[in-house]
C-alpha cells in the first residue's frame, strides 16, 4: 500500500516533487517563495528560455479529482497558455485513472506532451520505491506509511496508550525538520544517549516524540520509564532497546550535575548505555532545572561524564523555522477559514513570527480546534494578540509544578543550596519574566 500524502501540506508535496523530478528527469528544477504562483511552482529553464520546463504541483488529498479538474480548468489552463512554455508537467496527490489523465491532457494540449507528464498519487508512489534516498529524506512522508506505522506500534509495547496511530500522524503532519533534530540523530548514533533541554512549550517533548519513532521503525523496543530503577527492571543484553526518560521533576538531571556525580545510578546508566550500541536513551529536562543543578554542582568539571557533549538545547528558532511551524499548524488545523485569513491580512503572521514570546506551544493552542477559545469577542485576532502578549494561561501549570517542586527541594536541602549558589532565591530566577501571573486570563467569551 503506498502514501495518501495527507501528513504533508503543500510545500511539503513541492519539495518532494522537486526532488523526485530531479532524480527521474536529471533536471534541476527551481522553486520560489512561498505566495501566488502564477502558474509555475517549479521550472527548469534553458540558457534560451525562461520557461522551458514548468511544474504546476496540486495537494487536493482532501478535495478530489472534481474539485482538481475544475481549478485546473478554470484557474491553471489560463495562465499556462500565457506562460507558453514548452513543457507543462502537472503533480498532484490526488489518484489518477487513465480517463482522468486522458481528460487533463486534452485539456492542456500542446503544453502537456502525454500522460507521462501528469503525475498522480500512484506515480509518485512508484518513483518513490525507485528512489529510496528521497523516501528517507522526506521525514514526514515515511513515518505515516502503513508497514512503519505497524513496526512502531508492535514495538512501543510498554507505550501504546501514547503512541496511537493517530497521534503519529498528528505529530508527524506538524513536525517542522529543523537543525534541532539533525543534531539530536547524531548524538544519539554517536553516544547512544542524549539530554534535550529547554523551556516549557519549546518542543523537547515533540523532539523526543519524533526521535522515539524514528528508532521504533528501525525496531527499537520502546520503554517509558521515570527512574533508573525501571531502566534495569526490562534492560536485556543484545535487544534494540529504547529508554524514554521524561525527567519532568529533573531529579536525574540534578543527579547528572550534582557534587556526587561519579555515584549516582544514573551515571552508570548513561555508561552501560553508551558501551551497548543496541540501546538508546532519551531524556527531557526543563531548563530551569537544569541551569539549577549546574549552579549547585562544584564538581561539575570534574565530573567523569561530561554531559555537554550529549545536551542538545531547544532555545530560539529562527525565523524560517518559525514561519514553517506556524505554517504547518495553520495548514493541518479545523480553523474555519475567516480564521485562517488572520494570519494572512496585513502579513499578520509577522507580527507572530516577530513575537518575543513565540513559541510552539503557543502556536499550537491558537491553531487547536476550532479558535473559539482563543477568540475574544468574536475577534479571534484579538486573542491571539493577547495569548502572545501574556502566555501565562498555557504555562501556568509547568511553571507552579516546576517551583513546588523547588519549594519542596529548599526545605530539605537549604544549607546545601546556600553552601554551594550563596544565593537561596536561585530557584526562581530562571522563570522567564512572560511566566509570571500578573493578571488573568481574560473570561469574556463569544
């Protein structure tokens, strides 16, 4: 069974058409910014022409044959004939029949030479099984296939209530590659373990999910466990193991940065790991916890570990990246549309992207069902404006966790705290000022 394509959104399907063009044709083929087209997603030209060769890539997975036929008749036909170019390919995701094709290119004579030319959902599909390295390449389009889905299921036996098919294909269809997952594949080949940290909402979470499902498909053995000890309770020799550690109260992480670190449980984990390429470990932590242990640790350069080199760290995205999240949230929501044209009016979508407190938690929960919550008085602008300007509402509950948690640990370790930061507010220091609660959030409603 091939893909539906439904994970990608319709930059996506260009770029996967681009490269798959380019294998198959041995042509390279520009593409442009994303905005009207004017007819030409791609093109290959000549020294003596500007349009020998141009794409026009259509994603109706939702929509049709009927609704393709109609745009590219009323929409597409018009603009190729003032274009002219001597060879006109169409790519699409919707299936084709041999009397779709037929129509399409009666249609579109003499810009479309034959039906070798119009590319549907069964065409990409078998240049895909002949060009394996653009399949890998295309993150998002592999994770959904049906045989992988499959493997990752079987194998996320101790976490399936989490790893639904469909919760795959959500994450997988708002995941943006960005140099973050790059790094985190490399440490994790390299050192068979890994520590994402960062702020609440920044994406560990995500990251961890998308790198938990890249191993289950090369059969890793998922285990999600919160301390050392369920770590060795299901630990077997010579198994593709994968250890999900959500240190979401940071106590391995204050282990890995504490003054007793060539001690701890945990340290002996992370070596027996790194000696076992069979396995792999990964582990979240919130920053704030981090930056706490590493002030409390004097040790921490000495310290036999080293734990740097395995730190991947979510800070700030930068513009690009930004766009595309935002772009993949709006893309894949239930937004109605009148909704989704706030974002485009004025190049709203700027002012978002500029935001200081953009972040993907944020992107995610204004772009999440349908937006009445987030709309103030029937103005959903408005409310985006506002969760921007005071995010407290989506962080509030990470952040009191994360300073109870502190509270708790400054009453029983107080003399340590001081003996080693001279600073017994420390705990609180690291709260980003957009946290703090100063008023609510706002209750009038539509």
């Amino acid at each position: 069974m091939g893909y539906t394509f439904s994970t990608l959104n319709d930059r996506d399907l260009e770029e996967l058409a681009s490269d798959l063009l380019r294998r198959w044709l041995g042509l390279y083929f520009q593409s442009f910014k994303p905005g009207i087209d004017g007819g030409v997603d791609l093109r290959h030209s000549a020294a003596e022409g500007q349009n020998d060769i141009i794409v026009q890539v259509k994603h109706y997975v939702n929509s049709g044959i009927k609704q393709l036929k109609s745009d590219l008749k009323r929409n597409e036909l018009p603009k190729v004939i003032t274009l002219n170019p001597a060879r006109y390919i169409l790519v699409t995701s919707v299936p084709l029949s041999d009397k779709d094709k037929s129509t399409i290119l009666k249609g579109f004579h003499p810009y479309i030479h034959n039906t070798s030319d119009i590319l549907g959902a069964e065409d990409l599909n078998t240049l895909l099984r002949a060009y394996r390295d653009v399949e890998d390449k295309h993150f998002k389009l592999w994770l959904c296939n049906t045989n992988v889905l499959q493997r990752i299921l079987n194998n996320a036996v101790k976490g399936r209530s989490r790893f639904s098919q469909e919760k795959i294909k959500r994450e997988a269809s708002l995941f943006v590659l960005t140099a973050h997952y790059n790094e985190a594949v490399a440490v994790l080949n390299k050192y068979g373990f890994i520590l994402l940290t960062g702020i609440p909402g920044v994406g560990k979470s995500t990251l961890a999910d998308m790198l938990t499902m890249k191993y289950l498909a090369e059969d890793y053995e998922l285990f999600f466990v919160r301390t050392v000890e369920e770590v060795e309770s299901v630990y077997l020799e010579d198994a593709k193991q994968l250890f999900y550690f959500d240190d979401v109260l940071g106590k391995a992480a204050l282990d890995l940065y504490g003054p007793n670190i060539n001690d701890t449980p945990i340290v002996d984990l992370v070596d027996r790991v790194r000696l076992d390429k069979t396995k792999r470990l990964i582990m979240t932590s919130r920053t704030i916890i981090v930056n706490q242990a590493r002030e409390m640790s004097e040790e921490l350069s000495n310290s036999k570990l080293g734990i740097g080199k395995y730190e991947v760290k979510l800070s700030g995205y930068g513009k690009y990246d930004k766009a595309r999240i935002l772009y993949n949230h709006i893309y894949h929501s239930k937004l109605p549309e009148q909704f989704k044209q706030v974002f485009i009016e004025e190049r709203y979508y700027w002012d978002i992207i500029n935001h200081s407190n953009y972040n993907p938690r944020l992107i995610e929960f204004m772009t999440d069902d349908d937006g009445q919550f987030v709309a103030l008085d029937s103005n959903f602008k408005k409310g985006v404006k506002y969760l921007l300007d005071n995010p407290h509402k989506v962080w509030e509950k990470s952040v009191v966790e994360v300073i109870r948690y502190f509270e708790k640990r400054q009453a029983s370790s107080r003399k340590a705290v001081l003996k080693s930061t001279g600073k017994a507010t420390l705990y609180f220091k690291q709260v980003p000022a957009s946290c703090q609660f100063a008023k609510p959030f706002p209750t009038s409603r539509a």
